[in-house]
C-alpha cells in the first residue's frame, strides 16, 4: 500500500513516465494537464485505494484499487455490464518502464482481492486494451469519468 512519502515518486517518477510513454505509443490526451495530480493521489492513498509496485525496493509502478460502486459506472452506453454483483475498480495503472509485466503483477494481484473487476480506458489506449484482452476482461460499452469524456469500460468476472 502506498503511503504519503511515497507521493513525490509517484507524482515525478511514475505517473510522468507513463504519461510519456503513452504519448510516444498514440494516446497523448488520457492524462492531460498533470493528471493524476497531487491532491487526487493524497486522496487515494489517504484512502487506502493507493497501491504501489516494488522492485528491488524501488517503487516501479502504481495502481489504485477501489471498491465499488463508482458513480461513473452507473450510466453505460452502447452494451452492458456482465454483473452487478459487488465489484472493485482498477484506476490508474501505471509504471516507470524499467520493470516488464507490472501490469500482468498488478492484475493478479487485483484477482487475489476481488472476482468482479471493472477498468475503463481511454479509446486511444491501446496497450492498456491488448492488456485487458489478453488476461480475458471483456468490452461492456461506454461510461463517462468525472469530467465528461468518454471511456471505453470492461469487466472481467471470474468464478470462485
């Protein structure tokens, strides 16, 4: 779990990186205008939402896992959620690039905690849709965050 000493390298190391990165790879406006900032990061790890990936005892990556309902969840265009049983967020995933398979790691761990598991992307993130693809999340529609954009949603359910 993250905590407030951890903000700073989250904030300069992580999230800077990653939003680089994303540009490089065509999705150059998920995370605009210094998202995810200060505050909203504080918040989540005052929360106990934040998360972070060790290597070697150096923080490589982040996600934030946050247990539902999600306002923004509760409109969906276009299709459907699989399940509206009790369901656990993935937000904001993200790594410094120095370590492989964080998000594989960060998916794993999510599926130790939950078996209803719902992410939205951006439409231009596509390694961030191969990823869901790949460990079987499914598309469900289209839901809007917070400031009126629209994400694609998935869901991924498994059985216990």
């Amino acid at each position: 779990m993250a905590v407030l000493a951890d903000l700073d390298s989250l904030l300069l190391s992580i999230f800077e990186r990653a939003r680089l990165f994303m540009a490089s790879v065509g999705n150059p406006h998920q995370w605009v205008q210094g998202y995810p900032g200060r505050s909203l990061m504080e918040a989540e790890i005052l929360s106990s939402h934040c998360y972070v990936c060790l290597y070697e005892s150096r923080i490589v990556g982040t996600f934030c896992f946050i247990p539902g309902p999600n306002p923004c969840y509760s409109v969906i265009e276009g299709g459907a959620w699989f399940s509206d049983a009790p369901y656990h967020v993935l937000h904001r995933l993200a790594s410094d690039g120095s370590v492989r398979g964080i998000a594989d790691a960060c998916l794993e761990w999510c599926f130790q905690h939950t078996a209803n598991l719902r992410v939205d992307t951006h439409q231009d993130n596509k390694v961030l849709q191969h990823i869901l693809a790949k460990h079987g999340f499914l598309y469900c529609g289209i839901i809007y965050v917070a400031n009126g954009t629209p994400r694609l949603a998935y869901q991924k359910v498994i059985s216990q």
